[in-house]
C-alpha cells in the first residue's frame, strides 16, 4: 500500500510538473484537460485518478508553486547570520532575479497570472491564493519587525503595510514587465525597494 502511494504521488507530481507549466503561460481557461495529459504523455482517464477536477489540479499547481518558488527565498529570510534589513534586500533581489533571468520577463508569477484570471471567477482558486500569499507576507512582516526593533527601518509605518505595499507594487512590477517584454519594471521596484529600505 506505501508503495502505491509512493507512486501514485510521484505521478500526479508529474502530471503537476508538466501542467503547471501550461497554466502558467496559457492561463486557466486556455489549458484543458486534454492539453494536460497530451503534456505528460498520459491516458486522458488517468488525469481524473490523480485529481478531482481541473480545478482541483489548478489548486494543487498553486501549492507546488508556492513550495518550490518560495523555499529558496524563504531560506535567505531566515538567515540570521545576516541583519534582517540585509535579509530583506537580499530576498526582493533573489525574486527579481529569478523573474528577469530564469523567466526571462515573459512568464511572470503563476499565483499572479492566476489570481489576475480567476479571483473574480472562482473562489476556491482566489482563497488558495490568497492563503498562501498570507503566509508569506507574515513571514516578510516578521523581518521587517526585527529590523524595525533595531532602528534599521522607521518603526513610525506599520510593518504590514510595508510589506502589502511592496507585494503589491512587485505584483504590478511583473504584469507591466510581461506587457513590455522589459526588465525595467522589476529594475525599477528594486531601486525603489532600496531607495526606501536603505533610508
């Protein structure tokens, strides 16, 4: 029985692998089913042992994302043999980065294309969302609070709204790069993101 787990998780992990990377550049309505399974090279039926529907799927892309995206900037979060303004400017440069050189200003974020397409259409998909994007902005507020008690950042803004901000303008950052096909609106964020932090 272990070993049918094991399996069946390493095949629908496949299957997300491969669908994920279609959702992410075609969007939600314009990935089917069909198109999933002609990706991973699997029976159509098979798709519906692994998930309960395309939404379930979408859900689950979502979560895979967020667990591989944010791992490895969660790590420089966590760093505390660096100053947490350090941590801070170090985490937004990790981000930027991987948007400009490994998606080279074309995909952008999946949770942001998603949520842009579907928070008006499906509330399950805008709560998994939402949920996630909770979570790591406590994890950034935390920081921005340690470097607050420090003096490395003005303790007078509130520590959330700092970081809402700066998820939001980073949010903006990305549909405008993708618009322009440029690397300007994410160079742009950084320098702002410096400008304010280094203060």
């Amino acid at each position: 029985m272990m070993h049918k787990t094991l399996k069946h998780e390493i095949k629908a992990d496949y299957l997300l692998e491969r669908g994920m990377e279609l959702l992410w550049s075609k969007g939600y309505n314009a990935t089917s089913v069909n198109d999933i399974v002609v990706a991973a090279n699997v029976p159509k039926g098979s798709f519906y042992f692994y998930f309960d529907s395309k939404e379930d799927f979408a859900i689950k892309a979502i979560d895979k994302y967020f667990q591989a995206q944010f791992a490895p900037a969660q790590e420089i979060l966590l760093d505390k043999t660096v100053s947490p303004k350090e941590r801070l400017l170090n985490f937004h440069e990790f981000r930027c980065n991987v948007l400009k050189n490994e998606m080279e200003c074309k995909m952008g974020c999946l949770a942001c294309n998603l949520g842009n397409e579907m928070a008006e259409h499906n509330e399950n998909i805008r709560k998994a969302i939402l949920q996630r994007e909770t979570l790591v902005q406590a994890q950034i507020t935390a920081v921005v609070k340690e470097a607050q008690e420090l003096g490395e950042i003005d303790s007078t803004l509130n520590a959330a709204d700092i970081v809402a901000f700066f998820e939001d303008a980073g949010k903006g950052a990305m549909t405008t790069m993708k618009e322009m096909k440029s690397a300007y609106p994410i160079d742009n964020f950084m320098n702002m993101v410096r400008a304010i932090l280094l203060k």
